[in-house]
C-alpha cells in the first residue's frame, strides 16, 4: 500500500495524556477521540491534518498509558501512519493490533521537516521524501508482526487462529 | 535463564526461550478498568465466541473515574459492570473495590510464577509478588479473554542491583525516581528489569509495589523481583490457589547490570513534566505548592498512609493547600481507620476520599486549574496529567509529600519532624 502526506513533527517521549488527555477518555468513540487529537502538544493539529497525512517523531514515541484511545485518536484523525526514531512498546501493540501502521527509520526522521510531503510504500518499507529528493528504507517488521499485519490486525489473526483450532 | 525466562518458558510450555523471540503465553489472569474495558469488550464481540475463556480469570474493576464523575463515565462503568454479571468474570462494585493494583494482589488474585497482562500500563506492580504482569491495550486484553493467551516478545532483563541501607525517610519511591532519573524514561525500554541487593531485601512488600509501579517509567515490560520470606508471608493468608516460585538461574544472562551504593541517597522529586526529571530533595529548591495528593496505585498502601500520618500527627496542612489522601482499597481504608490513620489526617485538614483513580490521572476529585502545583505521591508528572495544561506536578514519595502539605512548599520530612 503506498500512503502520501505532509509531515507534522514532533521530539522524544510523546506520551499517551499529551495524544489524548485523560479528560477526554469518559468516551471511546474513535471520531469523538480525534476531535481532541494531540490537543495539549500541539494545539494547531486537528484543525491542520488532512486525510492521509504523517507524524514523525523522535524516540519513544507514545510512552505513558496504555490507552488505546490514543492509536484510535490518531488514526481517526486521519493520520496514515507513524514514523519514529523508536516506539513505546504498549503503543507499538496498540497501534499494530487496530492497524494503524508504524515505521522505524532513524535516517527519515533525521533529514525530514515537518511540512515536507513523503510517500510510503507500507510494503517495501521505503520512505520517499518527496520535498526533499530523498529515499530512506524503514526496519523490516519480524516475521509474527508481518504476519499479524498482513492478517488485518489482531482481532482478524485471532478470528483465525480460533477456526484453525476447530479444524 | 532470568526469573522472566522462567516464567515465560514454564507458560509456554518450552524447555527454553531467550529474548527476542515471540511466543504465545497462557495467561493466569487478564485485567481491564472502567476506561478500557468499553473498547476491550466491543472488541471481544468482534472475535464472535460469545464466552470468556474461563471466567474466574478475567477481572475487571471500575477505579479511574468511579464512583461515576459524569453520565459519559457512568455509561462507560455501566457497560463493563452489565459484560461482567453476564459473563460471570470477577467484578468488584463501588464500596468493595479499589484501584486495581491495589486491590488484586491484596485480594489473592495475583501470585508468584503468574503471567497478568491488564489493560493499564501499571499492570507492572505484581512484579513485587514474582509474577510477571504487563501493561497492554484493549484489543490485546479482548484477544486473551477469547483465547486465554497472548503474544509477547521476550524481552531482555537489565539486573539492577542496589548495595547499602536507606536512610530515614527514604523507600522504595525513592529508589524508583533515582533509578528512572538515571536510566530515563527509555531506558528500559522493550526490556524487563530485575530489583535486587541488600536494600531490596530490606525493602517491605508495599515498598516494592511501589517500584515495580513504575517500571512502565523507564519505559520497561515489567519489573520484577524475586519471591523471599516476606513475599510468602504476604501470599500466605490470600492465596486461595497453587502457585509456582522461579528463580533466576545462576549462569542468566542479563543485557545489563547496573549497580548502585544508596546508602546516601536523599528523597528524590521528579520536577515537571517528567518522572525522569529527578532531583535530590536538598535541591530542589524553593516550591510553593497548591495541592498535595497522597494515594494511588504508587503509594495508597497502608504502609504509605502510615508514613504520611506519622508526618502529620498533630500538626495542620498549611493554610493555603488542599491535601487530599486516598487509600488505595476499601481494606486500606478500613486498616487505616483502625488504626487512628484518617483520624489525623482529618484532624491536620485533608480531605479522605473514597478509593479512585481521581486526580491521579486528571479525572476527579482534585483536578488542578491554570498555572497550580502540586506535590503527588502518583507515577506520571506529564504535561496535562492531573488538570490544566498549565499545571504542574511534582511527584515524591508520600513523606515528603505529608513534609510539604504542611509547609506549603516543597521539603523534607526532616524539616518537620525533627529529630
Ligand atoms: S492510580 Fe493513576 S496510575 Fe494508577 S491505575 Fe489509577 S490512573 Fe493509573
């Protein structure tokens, strides 16, 4: 799958309460979720992202609460994947398991602006920074987690897991 | 093997398994709250097996915004409270509950040798029993409630060892922000960490808990200790099923040791906005505070409460703070009334609340406004976390939180207490 967006960057250690506060979590409607999307980091991002858009981030991007409300929020927002130097790992289930992609590439990050446009072959792995000029390849996923992606996530991989188990 | 391998290989049916790799582990007991059980069990419905996989190892406790802030809360309680009559998996209701890290291992439904996974990230406090327990999301927490196991990478273990005896008011809070300021919020990142040495042997049970609390702080899986006397004695009276003690072996190989002498070490403060943000008390600084909170999964153990009574007793919150203590259970609760804990609390002007999550987390019961500090014996200090953007939190243990309510800025217990 290839995804195309702008960029909205961020530094280190994005936590949970700062994607989605917790006063926002008496709710788990992924649509309500969005409208307060990063509201306490950044301020002007739902009212700038755009359907198919990317954040970028440095290390440990979503420490903190384990909530899901946060992946959720992200993805209902419109962002079409993650792009970090490295993730926190209930976040990196998280967003896995509900299908919101997540790359690691310490290069893109490196020598990416926030603004700039990038199309991502989910595939390949291969980061195009189209503003720039510039080809960067993400870490290959392990072998379960690409097999837990390319099942549609884990409620999917689940569903058939179960039925194999019947057979 | 380390103690994690252990456990992990023993519930996977494995001879051996070594970081890095993915198994699929059985797991002893799966948790959801009130906040992320609504998306756990919309999940669950996905998946279309109608029944839990065994009931009697699902839990499931309303403890963040409960008894219920709002109609948006109380919808959301509602819904976990109706899956669990109609399921038959363990509930506890308001008035018999407490937060859940408080409330499982107090109530017997963790022990040493499990595998918990919970749909909180502070899942990591049964680490203190032996168990390896880990903080996941609520579709994980659905998945496992169908299948009864779950994937896991197995993760490395960093062997921390702390060397010397700690000083008056200091425990096991202490050793957690030093630690965390050290290493950093990722510095443990995707790893599990081990707690031993002579101090931890010393440390208390609730001491512990407290430590592996904050594990997910450092960014690790879980942390964890070994099972000794003091945690048979715990499990001894609860217990109401076998369990299973691993040790670590002696040739294990760890990704990392970091040793430290704490014989010197003062009360830590973690500053805003993060518990890596740590300092020594003596320099910290002058810090007025608006707010104290005393509770919570960290340190609303009946240890903590006494801690901050013995601070209290006979003396007066400054006039200018709210402190505001919340035991960590009902049974917390009902110990600390015996044992005359709420009586001076009330009588030095705190407010006692009903066990919740509350303000730890911004929800209720003392959400901070604009530009207010607080003192907090909680886990997480970021931006946001108890109220306003705007705010701060500082987070120490509950001594030097009991210190500063009085005060009305931000010192040691020695300042107030003195010897
Ligand atoms: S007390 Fe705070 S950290 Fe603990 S479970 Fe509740 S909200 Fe989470």
């Amino acid at each position: 799958m290839i995804l195309n967006g702008k960029v909205h960057k961020y530094g280190a250690d994005v936590n949970t309460d700062v994607i989605i506060p917790a006063r926002y979590l008496n709710v788990s409607d992924p649509a309500e979720l969005a409208k307060h999307c990063m509201e306490d980091i950044d301020r002007e991002f739902v009212a700038e992202v755009q359907p198919g858009d990317i954040i970028m981030a440095t290390t440990n991007f979503g420490c903190g609460s384990s909530r899901e409300h946060a992946p959720l929020a992200i993805k209902a927002s419109g962002i079409s994947c993650i792009i970090a130097k490295s993730f926190a790992r209930i976040f990196f289930r998280n967003a896995i398991n509900i299908g919101l992609p997540l790359l690691e590439c310490e290069e893109a990050v490196a020598q990416t602006e926030a603004g700039d446009l990038l199309e991502v072959d989910l595939s390949s792995g291969k980061i195009k920074n189209l503003t720039r000029g510039m080809t960067f390849t993400a870490k290959p996923y392990p072998d379960f987690m690409a097999e837990l992606i390319s099942a549609g996530g884990l409620i999917e991989y689940t569903k058939q897991r179960l039925i194999s188990r019947r057979l | 093997m380390t103690l994690v391998e252990k456990i992990l290989a023993a519930h996977t049916g494995k001879e051996k398994v070594s970081p890095g790799e993915f198994i699929n582990a059985r797991v002893d007991l799966i948790l959801a709250n009130d906040i992320t059980a609504p998306i756990a069990i919309r999940e669950f419905q996905r998946i279309g097996v109608g029944k839990v996989f065994d009931p009697k190892k699902v839990v499931m406790v309303p403890d963040h915004f409960v008894p219920n802030k709002d109609i948006a809360s109380a919808e959301q309680a509602k819904l976990m409270r109706e899956f669990c009559y109609e399921q038959g998996v363990i509930y506890f209701e308001v008035g018999r509950m407490g937060i859940e890290h408080v409330l499982l291992p107090e109530q017997g439904l963790v022990l040493p040798g499990d595998v918990v996974i919970g749909a909180d990230s502070h899942t990591c406090t049964y680490g203190a029993l032996g168990a390896l327990a880990t903080g996941m999301g609520s579709t994980d927490i659905a998945a496992a409630m169908a299948t009864g196991d779950i994937w896991m990478k197995v993760p490395p273990t960093i062997k921390l060892i702390y060397h010397g005896t700690l000083g008056e008011w200091v425990g096991g809070k202490d050793l957690i922000l030093f630690t965390i300021g050290d290493i950093g919020v990722d510095g443990a990142l995707y790893s599990a960490m081990e707690f031993t040495g002579e101090a931890i042997d010393a440390l208390s049970i609730d001491g512990r808990f407290t430590m592996a609390n904050m594990a997910i702080e450092a960014g690790a899986k879980v942390g964890v200790f070994r099972v000794d006397n003091k945690t048979q004695l715990y499990i001894k009276s609860r217990a109401k099923r076998s369990y299973m003690v691993y040790e670590p072996d002696g040739d294990a190989e760890y990704s990392q040791v970091i040793e430290y002498d704490v014989s010197a070490l003062e009360p830590q403060v973690a500053l805003p906005h993060s518990p890596a943000n740590t300092k020594p008390i003596s320099q910290v600084g002058d810090i007025e505070i608006n707010q104290a909170v005393i509770g919570s999964c960290t340190n609303g153990r009946l240890e903590d409460l006494r801690l901050a009574a013995e601070i209290l007793k006979r003396k007066k919150v400054h006039p200018r703070v709210r402190c505001i203590i919340l035991p960590g259970s009902q049974q917390v609760y009902l110990d600390a009334l015996r044992e005359g804990l709420i009586g001076i609390f009330i009588r030095a002007g705190a407010a006692v609340s009903t066990p919740t999550c509350g303000p730890c987390l911004g929800g209720h019961m003392g959400v901070l406004a604009d530009g207010e500090r607080c003192i907090s014996t909680t886990n997480r200090n970021f931006v946001g976390r108890m109220g306003s953007p705007k705010s701060e939190v500082y987070l120490a243990s509950p001594a030097v939180a009991a210190a500063s309510a009085i005060m009305g800025r931000i010192t040691s217990p020695d300042e107030v207490i003195k010897p």
